[in-house]
C-alpha cells in the first residue's frame, strides 16, 4: 500500500475487576482479538482490489484506558473506499459478530495450552525470575505460576461463550471516544 491506511479507533475506560474476575475478563479480550483477527484474515480475497488488509489491534494506552482501532491499507488516492470498507465491516460484526466455530477453536486451543502448562513445572534461572517478578511488580499485579494461570483459564473457559465474546466486541466497537484518522503516504 505504500504507508496509505485508514484506521477508525476507539478510546475507552477498562478497569479491571477482582483477581477472578480479571482473569476472565482478560482471557475474553484474548479471545475476542482472536477470533475477530481470524475473520478478518479469512474476509481478506472479498476486499475491494484497492484495499490490500483490514488488520484489528488493540492495546493499553494508560493505566486503566484502552485503544481498539480497525485498520485498512489502502492505495494511495483511494482512502474512500478503505473508509467504505471499514465502515462496512464494523456495521457488519456490530450486527453479526464472530463466528461461534472460531470462538470454539479458541477455546480448544487455549484448553490445550493450558494442560500442557499445569503438565510442565516452571524452571526458571534466578535472573529470569527476578525478571519475571519485576515485570509484574512494574504492572502492579501479582505474578502468577503458570499452573495457575492453566488451572484459572480451565475453570474459566467453560463458562466464556460467543456471546460474551461478542458483547465485549460490540462493547469496543461502540465506545463513544472514536476517531477516524487517514495516514497518506505523499512522495517529495
């Protein structure tokens, strides 16, 4: 695309809960950004021709607020019909969602990652855990062994469905705090 993208970002509040319940909340983001940058790769031969991806990012821009953007590459000069295209395809998973199958998947393949860390005892040197501690000090949160983040995300997972999935979505999706921002590659 030559650096031509149309983006449409939403800002929004994220406060995490009790210990339990941010786990649960964090394990439905994963699966959400998941299930959703899945779709988008699968969508990706129905695009326009001047449309070359539609990418779905969402990251932490302060302690407690929260950035989720829909991205378009574009060819340079063609940033309407990226606009039209993400414009569309918001519309489209605020009406419709993920698809349940890609959010069962998920949760398989997250099951599966998890037996396999409750299988395997953690076996660090002592720089990596210092390392390890102080990452998670630096973030205010307690560190968790990972057979316990394996036996949270097992107790947890069966009760996580599409629904809830797709709320969370729409929940980003539909944060009032948006802008649309047209980034032009211009040659000097």
């Amino acid at each position: 695309s030559g650096g031509s993208q149309v983006s449409w970002v939403n800002r929004f509040d994220d406060p995490k809960s009790s210990d339990d319940g941010e786990y649960r909340h964090r394990l439905i983001n994963q699966i959400t950004l998941s299930a959703l940058t899945r779709q988008l790769k699968r969508q990706r031969d129905l695009l326009p021709a001047s449309v070359g991806n539609v990418v779905a990012r969402k990251s932490d821009i302060g302690r407690t607020t929260v950035a989720f953007g829909l991205f378009a590459d574009t060819l340079p000069g063609e940033h309407s019909k990226a606009l039209d295209t993400l414009i569309r395809e918001r519309d489209r998973l605020i009406r419709f969602g993920v698809s349940d199958r890609d959010v069962e998947n998920l949760k398989a393949d997250i099951r599966e990652a998890a037996l396999k860390m409750k299988a395997r005892p953690e076996k660090r040197e002592f720089s990596d855990w210092v390392q390890m501690l102080a990452i998670a000090w630096q973030n205010r949160q307690t560190y968790l062994p990972a057979q316990t983040r394996a036996d949270r995300a097992l107790s947890e997972l069966d009760s996580i469905t599409a629904a809830d999935i797709n709320t969370r979505l729409r929940s980003w999706l539909q944060a009032p705090d948006q802008v649309v921002q047209f980034l032009s590659l211009i040659h000097i």
